[in-house]
C-alpha cells in the first residue's frame, strides 16, 4: 500500500506510487531521462494506440522524422528560436571530428518537418496535408524534474498539419478539440480548454489553445496543447503551393501537442491512498484473477483466464504460491488493476465468479452472466472514474472575489479584462498563473472593466 495519501501529501505519494508500481525507474545515471519498466511502458503504449485511432479517424497518416535538425533550419523562424534556445541540446562532434554544421537534438519537431514539406508540397491538390508522428523529443530542463510532468526526454504525440486556408486550419482545429475530447474520455481525465494569453502561446503561434487538469495538491497540470500558426511558419520555411487559379500562396498551419504527462495524470486524478487507478480502457491488466487455494480452484482459474483471452480482455492469472491472496488483493489494488476476480471453493462449487471493482463495491455472479456482461463491467469503472473525477475537480476551482488575504494553493476563478498589466498584478498578489478564458462576463478584478471569466492556478 502507498506510504503516503494524496489528499494530503500528494508530491511524497506521486514520487512513491510510480516508482513502487513499476511505472518508471528513476536510477538512470542521467537526471530527467528515466526508464520504462514493462508496465509503465504498456500503459503508455495502450494509450499510444488509442491516439492513433482517433487521430486517424480525422484523416490524420503517420510520419517519421528524423531527431538530428541542422542548425540552418533550426534557425530559420526567430520567434520559435528564441523559445526554445535555453532548452536545446547542441550535437558539434561526429566521433572524433568537429560536424560542419551544428545539430540540434530534436526539442520539437517544426524546423525538422517544415523544410520537407516544402518539397510535398506544390499545388492544391495536396492539400490538406495531415501527419503526426510519436517520438522522443529533449530538452534541457534546468527546474527541478519531476516523472512524467517535466522531464529531459520526452514521450511525445504532435500533429503537423497544413491547408491552403486559415479558414481551413480553423477547420482542423475544432477537429483537434474534438480527438482531444476522445482522448481525456479514454484516460478518464477531466480538463479545462481555452485560448492561453499571448505572452504564453507556443513560440512562433498565432494563438495557443491550452487544456488543463487539477490535482489534490491544487496545482494545474497542462496535458495538451493545440496551436493555430497562420502563415508564421510557412514563409521562413517557404511552404507554398498553387491555387485553382494558378496563384502562388503560403500555407496554413496547426500543431496539436500531448505528452507523456497522461501517465501523470492518470496517477494523479485517480489515484488514492491505496495506490493506482487505472481506467480500463487503457489498463495494461484489465482484470486480476486471485486463486484462494482449494480442490479444483486452480483448474477452474484458468478456465476462467483462458475465456477472458479469448475475448480480447487484457487479463493475469496471478499463480504466485509463494504469496497469501490477501498480499495479492493489496499489491494489484496498488498497481490500480480496475477488477479483480476471487476464485475460491466456494466458487468452483457453484459455478460463479466473485469479483471487485478498484473504484468500491463487490458482488458475485454466475460465470456465464459474468462473461456476458464484462465489458459493461469495465466501462462501468471507466464511467464511475470519470465522474468522480470531474466532480472533484469542480469543487477545486472557487470564485475569487479579492486579492487581499491569505491564497490557498487551488485554483480560482476570476474576471479579467485581457490586459497585461492587469493579469500582472492578479499574478503577483495569487502566487497563481493565468491559465485561459471561458464563458462568462463580469468586472476586471484588478480594474474594474468588462472582463471574461479566467482561471488562475499553480502550475507543474
């Protein structure tokens, strides 16, 4: 069980869940690069697998690019540069010898692709251009790291899109929000969307559209990022192509950005005193099977076992004698397995299964009804997270109505007029960042103006 509950020691317990339940090891001899064990690595690769379909499901194909970028293409766009410069590891030697040109070790991947897609490009007809691609990107992180939140190497999804339009971009972009949307459903995760202020929008954007979770500790965790770039991009790059009427025009771009920090929000949200939740949908194990020891229980077990194979349940019959059921049922609640079935005498008597949802309750059937109904079981879970998960991140967020006092570490909402000066003073006096807008109207807490509902928050 975790040492330590994340309502009210929620860095001691992270630090401790992902580490005891194999979701990383840490003791890699270079700091922010850590290793993925087979179950951190699984679940990742589960929720891999499931971005692919939903971002092909939009018309999306998957590329590969390279990580070396020269330094002549890396420095093309200025804006982006000067966002990126601190962070950036510099390849100058091959072997023994000094390389022409310097290379960057890829930090995003805009100048690698950019200058390619100025060759695809040439008419119309190839647009919309949609790729993505899943890789490793690095930066030289110089705060203090922290597993899946801020790390050097990076697991990373980005979409690359261009158009002959920015009404097209736009297009994409609400498609974006809505493969988004399937995403945060599959990890259960609820979040907040909105525009980011443009003194934090991605270097070189036209506009940064940020999504946002909440953890017990208060603070708000980005977990995806979708950029409008307009032509920014496409004229140092000299992405362009040909009109229906024989005119040469600079493209439209989109970006769209998540992470591996999902682990860290599928840790973070769900998790409880008793160790990980997983939602089944992307659970590396879906169900546990725990033998109580007793005539004809191992037999009927792996009955059991082999049936749920056989239909596609990700499942693990837990046949280790040299461990007590009761250690078993603790050490796959940690691990956050969503249902656990208890295989005793008692059950191979009468035909039945009994089983144990991680999110609370327990109920017996008989193993016929059980198969059928399985996979309603697990959405069940998956349901239940969801909800209660965005039941408690609701109650985070409080209206703000002064800026005198003592600041709690929770997000707030406030009204902001949109200037910078003003969102400077909400800053300085919360301790608490701007994060984006949304619905709703009322006077600038600072200045008394028309201003838009925002929230503010702590961030990772």
């Amino acid at each position: 069980m975790a040492k330590e509950d994340p309502e009210t020691n929620f860095s001691e317990w992270y630090n401790d869940i992902i580490e005891r339940t194999g979701l990383t090891d840490k003791r890699y001899p270079v700091k922010g690069l850590n290793v993925w064990p087979p179950y951190g690595w699984k679940l990742m690769r589960l929720i891999d697998e499931r971005i692919r379909k939903h971002f092909e499901d939009f018309g999306y194909q998957e590329v590969y690019f390279p990580s070396l970028i020269p330094k002549s293409q890396f420095n093309k766009e200025a804006e982006h540069i000067k966002g990126f410069t601190s962070e950036v590891y510099w390849i100058t030697k091959g072997g023994d010898n000094e390389l022409d040109e310097q290379l960057v070790l890829r930090p995003t991947s805009e100048t690698a692709m950019y200058p390619i897609f100025s060759l695809w490009i040439r008419s119309h007809a190839d647009l919309p251009l949609k790729t993505y691609q899943i890789v490793n990107v690095f930066r030289y992180e110089t705060k203090q790291t922290r597993t899946f939140i801020r790390v050097r190497e990076i697991h990373f999804i980005e979409g690359h899109t261009v158009h002959d339009s920015y009404e097209d971009a736009e297009k994409q972009i609400a498609d974006d929000i809505e493969i988004w949307k399937r995403v945060s459903e599959d990890i259960a995760v609820p979040y907040i969307m909105g525009k980011r202020p443009d003194w934090d929008k991605f270097p070189g954007a036209y506009y940064t559209i940020g999504a946002d979770t909440f953890f017990p500790s208060g603070r708000s965790l980005q977990i995806a990022t979708i950029h409008q770039y307009k032509d920014n991009f496409a004229k140092p790059y000299e992405i362009k192509f040909v009109d229906e009427n024989g005119n040469t025009k600079y493209a439209h771009q989109t970006t769209f950005g998540i992470s591996e920090r999902l682990i860290a929000s599928i840790v973070g949200i769900h998790g409880d005193k008793k160790g990980l939740i997983i939602p089944p949908r992307v659970a590396p194990i879906q169900i546990v099977i725990v033998p109580i020891p007793g005539e004809g229980v191992a037999e009927y077990s792996r009955e059991i076992f082999e049936e749920l194979e056989s239909i596609k349940i990700r499942v693990k019959l837990d046949e280790r004698d040299q461990y007590t059921p009761g250690w078993k049922f603790n050490d796959w609640e940690e691990k956050g397995v969503p249902l656990r079935l208890e295989i005793g005498k008692r059950e191979v008597s009468e035909g039945k299964i009994t089983y144990a949802k991680r999110t609370g309750g327990k109920a017996s059937m008989p193993k016929e009804e059980f198969m059928h109904k399985v996979n309603s079981l697990l959405e069940e879970i998956q349901s239940e997270l969801y909800s209660r998960a965005k039941e408690r991140i609701n109650s985070y967020i409080k209206p703000l109505h002064s800026l005198e006092g003592e600041m709690d570490f929770y997000p707030n909402y406030v009204y902001w007029c949109g200037e910078k000066s003003c969102a400077d003073v909400i800053e300085e006096k919360t301790g608490k960042s701007i994060l984006s807008t949304t619905e709703g109207f009322g006077k600038c807490i600072v200045c008394g103006r028309e201003g838009q509902k925002t929230i503010i928050s702590k961030k990772y």
